[in-house]
C-alpha cells in the first residue's frame, strides 16, 4: 500500500478530521480526499465505522488503529458520539462547521478537540472568539486544504477580539472535560462533557419563546450564538450551587413573581428531559432542593418529578399557616390581598393556592401569644371593650397588622397599648381642681365620646389632670367638666335636637335621621348610625316647608287619602325625594319646586279667610269624583 510523503503521528486532543487535514497541508494536497484515497478511506470514515488500517500503513505505522478509533467521531450502542477523551451527544458537536483558533495554530499548537461543541465560543487560552468562517464569507469546513486555510485558498485571519469572561470560563470547562480533565468551576456536579454541554445548552435557550424553543434547541449555533448561550448559562454555573437556585427561583419560573401555570408546567417538562440524562443527579438534587425551599415547594405532590423531603422547607400552605394562626384560610388569602403578612397566592388549576415564608409564620406566632384582645387591652386601659372597639374605629388604638382576631376585632400590641397611655401622660398635670371628672366617668355617662376626649388631649387642646403621677390607666385622668360640655358642642351655628326639629316639622322622631340622610336637613354633627345631640341645624328646618311637603300635605289639599295622592304624583312625573316606608312608619316627600319635569303644587298653609281659589295650583287641580262647570255655575257640555 502507498504512503504518504510527509509522515507523523497523531496528537492526544485532535479527532481525526484534523489528522488527516494536517496530513491534508503538509503532504501538499489540496484537499483532504487526495489522502484518502491513499489509505483507502471512504467519505464517512470519521463518522461511520469503517477500517483505518489504510491510514496506520500510509503513515509507516507511527499511529496504532486503537488510537484513531479513539478519535474518530463514531456513534455507539447508547448513541453518544467520542470526541477527544470522552463521548457527547452527537446533537453538541458542531460537525459540518468546525471553529478553530488561528493564534493556537499560528503557534504550532495543536487543535483542540472541545472547540466543536456548540457551546464553546471562545479560546480558553487567549481568551479571543473563536473562527468559524472566511473572510470571504464561506463557513468552515473539512474540505479546504490545510487548517488555517480556507477552500478559497485564503488564509484565515487572526481573531484579536476579546470574549466575554463568563464565555471563556465555559469554554475552558468543556475543552478540560473533553482532554478528560477536571472542569474549571469549582463544586460543579456536571463532571462529563455530556451533561455540562447539555446544560449550557439548556440554559442558553430557556429563556426563548415558546415558538422558538424547540428551533434553538434543535439548531447548532454559530460560534457567535455559543457566545450568547454561554453568557447566558455561566451566572448559573460559576457559583455553584447558590447560581443555580438563583435561576430557579428567579421571578418567572418558580420563584416568589411566578409564570403562569401554562408556562410553569412547559418549565417543569423542559427540566425534566434536562435532568433525566445521566450525569445530572446532582444537577436534579439541587434543583429539587432550590424548588423545596421556594413558594412552590409546599404545592408538590409526593409523585411530583421535583418533590424531595429532604431539603427544609422555607414556605407552608396558606391552611397550615392558618391553622396556626387559629384563624380560617380565607383570613389568611385577605391579609395577603391587603399586603399586612407576606405571602403569595399561586396560581393552582382553576384555583389559587397561597403560601407564607416560615420565618414570617414564626414571627406572627410569636407577636400574637404577646399580644393583647379586646378585654386584655380594656382591663390595662381601664375602659370597656366597647370603648376599646371605639378607640380602634376612631384610629387611636391601631390593632396590629397581619395578626387577625376573632371577628375582626384584631389583637393590639403591648407597646401600642403601654403606648397611648404614655401619650397620654405627657400631657397630664399633677394635682386635681374642683369639678374634675375621670375620663371614665366622661365615656359612661356619655357626655362626649371617648376617642374625640382623647383626640383632643393629645393634640394638646384639653387640659388634664391626674391625682398623682404616673397615672395607671384612663381612669387616673380628669378633665374639667364645662371643658367638656365646650367640646360637647362647637356650634358655628344654632342647632336643634332630634325632638325640637320633629315638633317643628310636625312629624315623628323617626323622621330626622331619614330627612338628614336624604338632604332635606343638615347635621352639623353624624355619629356612625345615629344623629348626636341637638345637631340639627335650625337654618334647614326653617328652609324645609319652603322646599319639600310630605305627601299628606298633598292628600289633605286634594282631599284625598296618602296613596291617591302618591299615585297622582307618580303620574304626574314627579320624584319623591324620600320614599314611603309603612313598616317603618316613613313618610314621602317631595320637592316643591318644578324641575326636569317634576310636578310640585305650592301647598303653603291656608291663613284663615283665605279660599282655595287664591291658590292656584289647587284651584286648577279638581277633586276625584267632582263635577266639571263652567262659570256660570252649570255644568260644562
């Protein structure tokens, strides 16, 4: 059998597509399928197998078959393909455009073997970016008559741009993984090329829409896309394994700001075709204790892919959580939907789950036992509940946030508690004058209501005083009593009570509040469902019969019944401005006054000599049931 001119063996990381194209250059071929016809090579002898012994004789024997076995890039029975020392899905070798360092080859170093897969980008030595086409624009390929040369008969340019550290440090892991070296970032578990490459290509390309994902996925990128794939990939990688569960949990996949379902569950199956390789173990074990430790942990099933109990949990169930609370898991979902205790609510199916950080669940555990209810706080304030619920709708006594009670009565804190009375106290004197009054006395005679005493103590508008100092509760404070009565009632103007008002208008108590809620009267002071005393305004009543008439002004004009009188009303377009109420023994009124269409007849009282036919509205409104005449008296045709 022939053999070759120039003659040498072959290189520990070169495959033996770059054997022959070394051959290729120094034997003066100007391509390498002059030195394969020589050993009798056929097209796919790198990547089918076939017999190399042509190739051992036409190169005297310098090179054993074992080796350029060894290098040939031929599948086995699991699929995976060898390159340099150890063997990779054939998906992760870029085989019909190789990349090649010029500088490396300028040096007379041998080519390495981990420049081919997809994720390497970069020269691990100059850290410069790899070459992987021609000036003249044609890609690389195995066809082209020496390494550094291009099929064009170009020489290939030196590439003086620097890569990005983050793409050189993956680049120099996969080029140690495949001369069967330790990688080079520390504690990573990835310790064959095969999963650190697939890897890097998961990363590269998980962040893609869901349209593109499976084309990336597919596709072996150009040494500029190994760029990007590895910047995109090293944050998760070098610090291991804190860089992974950074990834994990980052906002859009399993963390605190989690995806969708749909897009959770498309995450979920990617990981799992990911982590069900062989050399992932550690890779998975970290993952299930990143997922565990995150929002999601408590909502996997036990036959969950990425359950694990094995890692401490750092989030519980919003019904775990409200079980120790004591309170009822729609408590717990509206004190996360009011943003007073931290939590998620979760997407679940058609439902949403909400989960809590333990260390928050903890803490509100703890403030609860120390805190004080409703009769706790009352017995140290020396007033009563009720006063207590007063103080607390008033916001002078603000319950604790994120603590529920029972019946939203809320739970108050010590300091808050041992708070107000030191608010208090700042403003007190020693020493009591004649006609002092406790603040307790004040609140259960109702005098006043406690939280506007309070409310105006501590503003500094009402002077106090305490026998002596420091005072225990509310009880030990004094006021004086026309102090009081001052505050009782700050009138800008003459007021009536309930009862004068209703004497005035000529109708019952239960009126009032009605007429004030619907405007027909002003009061100057509303307390929650009742009027106070003498806060009615007497302008307003004075103004009243001027604007509105009740509608048995109207029946006793028309000399009808209440509910004629109504319904000739309603016909007549008008709107009551309050509506009857039999029940509650309420009474319509409507206004006076004509306006988009309203009828309102002028019913002002008959003074006495004066007829119905000086009101007009009256005189031109006839009785149900009475004869139409004429002027004369007779009866009109």
């Amino acid at each position: 059998m022939p053999r070759l001119v120039v003659r040498f063996a072959h290189r520990p990381t070169e495959s033996v597509r770059i054997y022959v194209l070394r051959l290729t250059e120094a034997n003066g071929y100007s391509d390498p399928s002059a030195v394969r016809r020589v050993a009798g090579l056929p097209a796919t002898y790198a990547a089918q197998p076939c017999d190399l012994s042509g190739l051992v004789a036409a190169v005297g024997g310098l090179t054993d078959m074992g080796t350029l076995e060894r290098a040939a890039s031929w599948q086995d029975a699991d699929g995976l393909v060898r390159l340099g020392a150890t063997r990779l899905a054939p998906a992760l070798v870029a085989f019909s455009r190789p990349r090649v360092c010029v500088r490396c080859l300028d040096e007379g170093r041998a080519a390495e073997a981990g420049w081919d897969v997809t994720g390497c980008g970069a020269c691990p030595r100059h850290g410069t970016v790899l070459t992987d086409a021609c000036t003249c624009g044609r890609p690389l390929g195995w066809s082209r008559p020496a390494l550094a040369r291009c099929r064009c008969g170009r020489r290939l340019e030196a590439c003086h741009v620097d890569a990005p550290a983050a793409a050189v440090d993956v680049a120099r892991t996969l080029t140690a993984l495949a001369n069967g070296q330790a990688g080079h970032h520390a504690g990573l578990p990835l310790t064959t090329l095969d999963a650190f490459a697939h890897a890097v290509r998961f990363l590269g390309c998980a962040d893609a829409a869901p349209a593109e994902w499976r084309s990336n996925l597919m596709t072996k990128p150009t040494v500029a896309g190994s760029l990007a794939a590895a910047c995109r990939a090293a944050p998760a990688l070098a610090d291991w394994p804190h860089g992974w569960h950074d990834w994990v949990l980052a906002p859009g996949r399993f963390g605190e700001a989690a995806a969708s379902g749909a897009e959770r569950a498309i995450l979920h199956r990617r990981l799992r075709v990911l982590l069900s390789r062989p050399g992932m173990e550690g890779m998975l074990d970290e993952t299930r204790r990143a997922v565990a430790s995150g929002p999601h942990g408590p909502l996997l099933r036990p036959s969950d892919f990425l359950y694990t109990d094995r890692a401490p949990a750092t989030f519980v169930r919003g019904m775990d959580a409200a079980r120790r609370l004591g309170v009822c898991s729609g408590t717990v979902a509206t004190l996360i939907a009011r943003g007073e205790i931290q939590g998620e609510s979760l997407g679940a199916g058609r439902r949403r789950a909400h989960v809590l950080p333990v260390t928050g669940i903890d803490e509100l555990v703890s403030a609860r036992a120390a805190s004080y209810d409703a009769s706790e706080a009352a017995r140290r304030l020396g007033i009563t509940v009720r006063q207590i619920a007063a103080l607390r709708r008033a916001g002078v006594l603000p319950v604790m946030r994120g603590i529920p009670g029972v019946r939203g009565a809320g739970r108050y804190g010590p300091a808050t508690v041992a708070g107000l009375l030191d608010r208090i106290a700042v403003h007190v004197a020693p020493g009591l004058h004649p006609g002092d009054v406790s603040l307790r006395d004040v609140a259960e005679r109702r005098w006043v209501r406690l939280p506007e005493v309070l409310s105006a103590v501590l503003r500094g508008e009402l002077s106090v005083r305490a026998p002596a100092l420091p005072i225990g509760d509310i009880g030990d404070v004094h006021v004086a009593g026309q102090a009081v009565l001052r505050l009782r009632h700050p009138r800008t103007e003459e007021c009536l009570d309930v009862r004068e008002a209703a004497s005035r208008l000529g109708v019952s108590i239960r009126m009032i509040p009605v007429l004030v809620r619907a405007g027909c009267l002003v009061a100057q002071e509303q307390g929650p469902g009742a009027l106070a005393r003498r806060s009615v305004t007497e302008r307003s009543v004075a103004a009243f019969p001027r604007r509105y008439a009740l509608a048995s002004e109207y029946a006793e004009s028309w000399r009808t019944n209440t509910r004629t009188a109504i319904a000739r009303l309603k016909e007549r377009g008008a709107i009551a401005v309050v509506e009857p109420d039999a029940g509650r023994g309420i009474s319509s009124v409507w206004r006076r006054t004509s306006s988009g269409g309203r009828i309102a007849p002028d019913t002002r009282r008959e003074r006495p000599g004066r007829s119905a036919s000086h009101r007009p509205f009256l005189a031109s409104t006839p009785r149900a049931g009475a004869r139409e005449t004429n002027g004369s008296g007779r009866r009109a045709s």
